[in-house]
C-alpha cells in the first residue's frame, strides 16, 4: 500500500530533464504536484511554487551545494532531499551537514524515495504541530501575566481563600496593607479576631454558590481603620465544585464618612439636646440642694449641691466643645503655659469623681515640665475625657476589690507627656482599633462617641500623638504625646487614622 499524499507541491531539481520527468510521474502518482527545473531556475521556482518539500539531484557537487545553499538562506523552512551518485556516501553526509533532510542514492528506488518523502512530511507535521503549541503557550503566558498583572494592579483587595478561611492568594494592594498573610486565617489578619466572623461571606458562597455583599471595618497593620464594601465569588474546579472563594474589598472609607457626617448631624444634635436636657435637669437639683442647704444653714447639703453643679457645668461644657468641632472647624487659641499649673487643673475635674467612688486618684510630675504652647480648653477637654474614661472603666469593674488611676505628667526638651492609667478591665483589640472612630463609644446611651474622637483629632492638630497600650483584665494606659511648641499643620489628622495601639493578650 502507498500513502497518498492530496495535493501536495513540490519541486524537482536536476540538470538532467529526463530523470526529472521520471521523477514528476512517480510524484503525481502519489498525489503530489511536481514542478521541474533546473539550478539556474530553481531559486525562481521555489518562490513561486513555495513548497514544502524539494528533491534536489546532484550532478555537480559544487553546484548542487551552491543551491542547496540559496534555497536555505531564502526558504529555511522548505525540507530538501538530495539525491547523491551512487556509493557517494560521504557526498551525501557533506550535504546532510549543509542542511539537507535527507540523501538518497541515484538511481533511486521508488520505495526509498516515498519513505523519504513521508518522513520529511512527518517532521513537517510535527514542526507545525510544535509551533502552534509554542504560539498557544505563548498567548496563554501573555495572558496569564496580563491576569497577573490585572489582579495585582486592581486598586482594591483581592484575596483566594479555602474553606479553612485560609488565604491561599493575595494581590499586591492586600499584602502591602495587611502584611505576609499566605497561609493565615481572614479573619486574624484584617479583624484580628480569635473566631470567624458572624455571617461571613465567604462562609455563605460556600455554602449556596452565590455573590454575597457586606460591608466592614477592617485594619491594615500599621493599625490603620478602613470602611471596605466586600463582595464574594466562587471559584470552582473541573468537577464544578467551589474549592475555593474570591472576596474583593473596596476601601470606602472617606464615602462613608461623609455620608456619616452629613446623615448624622441630625442625630448628633438630638443626642446632644437630649445630654444637655438631662444635665440641665441635674443641675436644677443640685441647685435646690444649695438653695435649701443655705436656707436649712446644712453646710453638707450645700456641699452635695454646689459638687453636683460642678459636675454638671463641666460636662455641659465637654458637650458644647464637642458640639463646635464636630459641627465646624475651630482654630486653635494657642496660649503659653506652665505644665504643671495645667496639669493640676486637668486633675482637680475628675479627682473627686475617683474619690467619690473609692478610687485612688494618683497625680505625678516629672522631668524638665517648665512651659508649652497649647489650646488649653481643648487640650484639657480631651484630657478630662480620658480621665473620665478610666475612672468610669474601674467603677464599672467588679473583678478587682481596689482601683487607681494615675495620672503622670512627663516633660523632656522637645515635647510633654500626659499618661494615664488604670488597672480596670482593659481594652480588647477589636475596640482599641475603633475607639477613635466617629461615633463609636463602650458606654451605650451613657456616650455620644466622640470624646475620643475630638480628643485624637486636636492632639494632632498640635502635631502630637496618642498611644494606647492594653491587656484585658489588668487595665489601660493612654499616653498623649504634645510638642513642646506648637507648629501649626497645613492639613487635618484622617480621621480616627491617627491614635495608635499596642494590643495585650
């Protein structure tokens, strides 16, 4: 049996034209379309026709070479049999080095010159099939490298987790704000929680092969807070199985706080109304208890009276300055003062609070204090919240049967420290990385979120700095860092991005 080749072009080369006629018949015989010449006219030929194959008879080994030669340089592609005189072995090997496919010995047989023929088409077939593969394999790593370069360059968070909640892939954006997190759990790594997240997304498309949207405050690690809106998709194997899960996090941060200031506003007023009414009405009692203390000559009635309009005037105050920078900037009213004059009448607004309710209340100065340049009603507003703050925390804790606060001043050449401490109930993680934020308060209904909040955002107006440092069950300790002279800043804190953090176990 012969194989049949349809239609394919190829072209004789000889000197000698009755050897190529015989040549083209038995070609056409199995199927190929013949085109004779001589070397003269064979490079011609060759462009024209533009074959795949040639058969070339040597007459001349000089010339034939010189052919061989022009053929390759112009058509490297076209695969040439040569046919040597008979027992011109090393001929043949000669040609073979010049970079024909193959010789053959004159007269040729036509089985010798078919086998030859197919194996050049064979080696054709599997260049062609090499080349398709290296051109797909190409166009899949370009593509590959433009996905690679589309999931890192994404100006969002992209992540691949299991079903363990590992995160198995991160993009570029991910791990320059969260840090190495291959390997590690979702929810350690932005929430630092112990447990998953109640209805966590990536849990729901899971379970039911959907898109589920939610919206999260997540916390990169330099301890920065973002508003992220997520969104999860599936990402399934051969099978149709969902191995996996991509959640993609959109910071909108400075969306939601507009939107929370602007549809705020209205609540934040009520609730200041509604504090001030509360506290207008405390300061009525305590009023009738001066007054009916200096009628009834009752000088510890008149005591309780005149502690309780204290207590009532400073917090109605606190509420005022909250209102005014939340509702408008302020300019700072910067004064020269004598830190430890300061210090002890930040101090004497909140001692006998703590005394009242059996806490030690601690007030220490050290180092050079000498003078600073503050706002001192602010200032000392932001530091009476604190201290209000950490007496509040210790009388709301039952774990322990004595309380202190203390409360340290510290001063060096270049700026004064403010710390205060408690050993109440300390802070978790999760609400140290929040506690700056607008409106978010540990107190419920007895808070209004934003004494902490106007605290951080003044203190750095002032070019300083607050660092919480603390351990459930032992206490807290804030320590509000202030320049010594103030230099005014051309751009307001981010807010809530300012306060930083040292967690405890």
């Amino acid at each position: 049996m012969h194989n049949i080749v349809i239609s394919e072009a190829i072209v004789i080369i000889t000197q000698d034209p009755e050897h190529g006629r015989v040549l083209g018949h038995i070609l056409h015989e199995y199927g190929y379309q013949p085109s004779n010449c001589d070397y003269d006219d064979a490079l011609v030929t060759v462009s024209v026709v533009r074959p795949r194959l040639a058969v070339l008879g040597i007459c001349d080994c000089r010339l034939g070479q010189g052919v061989l030669r022009k053929i390759r340089t112009s058509f490297p592609e076209v695969r040439i049999i040569v046919l040597v005189p008979e027992d011109e072995y090393q001929m043949g090997l000669d040609f073979l080095e010049e970079g024909a496919s193959d010789f053959l010995f004159k007269p040729v047989s036509e089985r010798a010159l078919r086998i030859a023929l197919d194996r050049a088409l064979t080696f054709i077939e599997m260049r062609r099939d090499r080349d398709l593969l290296v051109e797909k394999s190409k166009i899949l790593e370009s593509s590959h490298q433009l996905c690679r370069q589309l999931f890192d360059e994404v100006p969002c968070y992209i992540s691949v987790q299991n079903r363990d909640r590992r995160i198995v892939r991160a993009n570029r954006q991910f791990k320059l704000d969260f840090g190495s997190c291959l390997g590690e759990r979702c929810y350690e790594i932005y929430k630092h929680r112990t447990h998953p997240c109640p209805q966590c997304p990536v849990e729901e498309t899971f379970r039911d092969g959907m898109v589920h949207q939610t919206e999260e405050v997540v916390t990169t690690r330099t301890g920065q807070q973002k508003i992220v809106l997520t969104l999860t998709a599936p990402l399934k194997n051969d099978h149709g199985e969902i191995n996996e899960v991509m959640e993609l996090a959109t910071d909108i941060t400075q969306i939601r706080e507009l939107q929370d200031r602007l549809t705020s506003l209205g609540l934040f007023i009520g609730s200041i109304s509604h504090g001030v009414r509360g506290m207008l009405t405390a300061l009525d009692g305590g009023l009738y208890r001066l007054e009916k203390g200096i009628q009834n000559n009752d000088m510890d009635l008149v005591a309780n009276g005149a502690e309780r309009v204290k207590l009532m005037i400073s917090r109605i105050r606190n509420s005022v300055l909250e209102m005014l920078y939340y509702s408008k900037d302020r300019d700072l009213n910067i004064q020269t003062l004598d830190v430890q004059t300061f210090g002890d009448g930040v101090a004497n607004f909140v001692e006998p609070k703590a005394t009242k309710h059996d806490i030690r209340f601690q007030k220490e100065f050290h180092g050079n204090l000498g003078r600073f340049e503050i706002d001192p009603e602010v200032i000392s507003a932001g530091l009476v919240n604190i201290l209000e703050n950490a007496v509040d925390a210790c009388i709301e804790d039952e774990s322990k049967d004595r309380h202190v606060v203390t409360f340290i001043v510290e001063g060096d050449k270049n700026k004064v420290s403010f710390v205060i401490r408690d050993n109440g109930p300390g802070i978790d993680r999760a609400t140290q990385e929040k506690m700056f934020s607008l409106f978010f308060s540990s107190k419920g209904s007895k808070g209004t979120g934003l004494g902490l909040y106007i605290a951080n955002d003044v203190v750095h107006q002032h070019g300083g700095q607050i660092v919480v440092d603390s351990t459930v069950g032992e206490g807290t300790e804030f320590r509000v860092e202030l320049p010594r002279k103030y230099v005014k800043k051309d751009q307001p804190a981010p807010n809530g991005d300012n306060g930083q953090f040292k967690a405890g176990s």
